[in-house]
C-alpha cells in the first residue's frame, strides 16, 4: 500500500521519517508483521497521469495541478508539505521507492 497524505493527516497519525516496523505479527491471528517507509516533503506539480483515477477499470481525470490527501481528501497543492507512507508485510519485498514521483524529499 502507498499513500500520499497531507500535513494535518501525518501529523494527526505521527508518522514520523523512516523505516521499520509498524505493527508486530500477531501470532493468535496468523497475521504478518507489518512494515513501513514514511518519508516527508513538499509536493511536485501533479504530472497528468498522476491524476487519473480509475473505477471499475473506467479511466476518470481528478483535478489537475493538485494531489489529493488519500485519507481526508483534502487538495495538496505543489509546494505544500506532505508525507508519504509505502506499507508491506513480512515476506514480501520492500516497497519499491515512489515518492520522489510526487514530492520533493525534505532534506
């Protein structure tokens, strides 16, 4: 899973820079262990591809010169700061990079 959020939503869950562990595997459920990669920035000017959505294989264009925030919805404009977050599970591979795509990475 990868996401895009806005400032208020990655401070609101404290997602702080990194990579590591985000859930441990719970051994009552079988669940895996969880992992993550968060990274912060300011958002890059929205390239056209990046903002087609796609529902029930329909092609549909969302606003353009602008992300929107996968958890609250709120519009992220190029230079706005925002966050990142790639999440995988134990076994499989590490979430290959993504962000630079979007965002500018703060240094």
């Amino acid at each position: 899973m990868r996401q895009l959020l806005c400032e208020d939503c990655g401070n609101r869950y404290k997602l702080a820079p990194g990579e590591g562990l985000a859930l441990p595997a719970d051994p009552e459920t079988l669940e895996p262990a969880e992992y993550q990669r968060i990274v912060w920035g300011t958002a890059k000017l929205p390239r056209p591809e990046q903002r087609v959505m796609h529902i029930n294989g329909v092609p549909t264009p969302m606003d353009p010169g602008e992300y929107t925030c996968d958890l609250c919805c709120a519009s992220i404009k190029p230079g706005d700061r925002c966050c990142a977050q790639s999440v995988w599970l134990e076994g499989d591979e590490r979430a290959p990079a993504w962000e630079h795509e979007f965002m500018e990475a703060a240094p």
